[in-house]
C-alpha cells in the first residue's frame, strides 16, 4: 500500500472538489453498491427492476424515449436498455404470453416456436453475413409486420406450404398451382417416409428412398425448392428445418407429418404495427432478443455477433 493510498479521502488530490461533495459522492455511490449487492444476494439472476415505477433517478430513461432511437442502438445503451427490458416484458405478457407461453419456450397447441433457443426460422438482415447474424432489429421486423399477417411487409408472405391434396388448398394456392394432385397418396407416403429419415427418426427404407427421390423431384413432390437439398430449410422463405424434429411445429411423428402434407401448413402471426406504441413495438423485441440463446446471435448489448434462426 502506497502512502497516498492510506490518506483520508478528503485529503486526497482533488483540489477541485470540495469536501462536502467529496463524501456526497462517496455515500451515493457505497448506497448504489449496497443496493446492487442487496438486490444480487436476493435474486442472483435477476437482469432487471420489477417495475419502473419503483425506480427513480435520471439513469432511468423514459418509455417513450425509446421510440426515436434504432433498436440496436438502444441496447448499446444501459439506461435505454434498462427501460427497454422492463417496459418489453410488460407487452410480453399481455400480448405475447398467451401464444409463446411465459417462459417463452412456445406452446404446442399453438404451434408457436421456442423463442429461447438459438434457431431463428427467418433471414435477419445483416449484409456482411448474409442475414445469418440476428440482431434485435430483425425481431423487430417479425413484432411490427407479423408473419403472413396481410402486410405487405410480413414474414412468410412469399410462400407457406402447399396442400398436396388439392381440397385442401387455399383459394389463392390454387389460383397459383391449380387443382392437380402432385403426390398420389402413396406417394405422400413415401414422402414422409423419407422426412422421418432425414429427422433421424425410425422409417422405411424401400419407401424413404422413393420420397427421397419425389422429394427432389421439381415436377411432383418438389419440396427441395423450399426445404432445401438437405431438409435444412430456407431462412428467406421460413420454412422449417427438417432435420432437426424439435423444430416442427405441427408435430414431428409420422401421423402428423403426412397430415402436413395433406393439408398444408398457413402459420400466421398477427402484425402490431398500429396496435402496440412504437417504444412497445422496440422494448417487446428486445426483451424477447435477450432471451435467445447467442451462440449464434447478435449479444443484446453489444449488438453484434452471431446468427441462427428464429
């Protein structure tokens, strides 16, 4: 310990700073320490205050400054992103729960995907990566626009997938495909046969390698121009991943897969632009960003990173 070091505080070398407000320094900062330490001994995951109200002082920003800020610049910001956190699960659990589940991780029933993992169903927008780096904008774009949900913005609106048996397509999917049948049902069979294969799943082996083959096929089965060669799926589309089962969101048995092939799957998402306030729209999407899994996403506080699919 040098000498300096030992000296009162009040002795030390600030000519400029009075000594009152020297040990009024000194006691706000021992009160913040005390009541972060306080508040870490209570609850050691805790990332953020219950409730705005119960918060006070000029490092809390306002709701509604957030509305004029990016969102990724937003979370580059402790006290914006601090107000971001609370106010977003605020507008999660009256507008998003009922879908997604409290806990975020998706509710079966409602089809609806785990929003804690590091997959990410759509592109982000990140140039340099090719939309494979997230950031919170990207799930900005899902909140404001919705998916399938009519706007001209929505995710999804290219394309959903087809019902292979033509009674059950929609009015516009036969206005684009017509009612031809492109998979008998055997075929349709044969089809699934090869998706519980590639899902690592138990299968037919006579009858995956013809779905393999229909599966590939761009005049009949064709699901390689969505799917991809793989099954992997393809994030400018949405379309799932069929190599990995945890992802289907109708189901990943046999029953239900081919139902998926029969009748098609339209999954939507409502839009909230015009529903929620511009600083709901930010604060919702960037508590639902840090939730996700970043091995592969953008970290919320930095804003930069690595991407998945969401």
């Amino acid at each position: 310990m040098t000498a300096r070091s030992r000296l009162p505080f009040s002795r030390l070398p600030y000519p400029s700073l009075p000594r009152i407000a020297a040990r009024r320094l000194m006691s706000t900062a021992l009160l913040a320490i005390s009541a972060y330490l306080c508040s870490a001994a209570i609850n050691p995951t805790a990332a953020e205050p219950a409730d705005l109200e119960e918060d006070y002082g000029e490092f809390t920003a306002r709701p509604e400054e957030l509305a004029s800020v990016a969102i990724n610049d937003i979370v580059k910001s402790l006290r914006l992103n601090k107000t971001a956190m609370v106010l977003g699960r605020s507008v999660y659990e009256k507008s998003c729960a009922s879908c997604h589940g409290a806990d975020l991780k998706g509710v079966a029933d409602q089809h609806t995907p785990d929003l804690t993992d590091a997959e990410w169903r759509f592109s982000g927008d990140d140039y340099q990566s090719g939309g494979v780096i997230k950031f919170p904008s990207d799930v900005e774009w899902t909140v404001r626009f919705g998916i399938r949900s009519g706007h001209a913005n929505a995710r999804g609106a290219e394309v959903s997938m087809l019902a292979y048996d033509p009674k059950f397509r929609t009015e516009e999917d036969t206005k684009d495909f017509g009612d031809k049948e492109f998979l008998t049902p055997t075929e349709i069979d044969d089809v699934v046969e090869y998706v519980l294969q590639i899902s690592g799943q138990r299968f037919d082996r006579p009858k995956a390698a013809r779905g393999r083959a229909l599966f590939n096929n761009n005049a009949k089965g064709n699901c390689v121009d969505c799917h991809g060669a793989d099954g992997s799926g393809i994030d400018t589309f949405g379309s799932s991943n069929l190599t990995k089962r945890n992802l289907y969101l109708y189901g990943s048995d046999r029953a239900s897969i081919r139902e998926s092939l029969v009748k098609g799957r339209h999954g939507t998402m409502p839009a909230f632009e015009g529903v929620l306030k511009p600083e709901e729209v930010k604060a919702v999407s960037i508590f639902v960003f840090s939730h996700a899994a970043t091995s592969r996403s953008a970290p919320a506080r930095r804003g930069q990173g690595g991407g998945a699919r969401r």
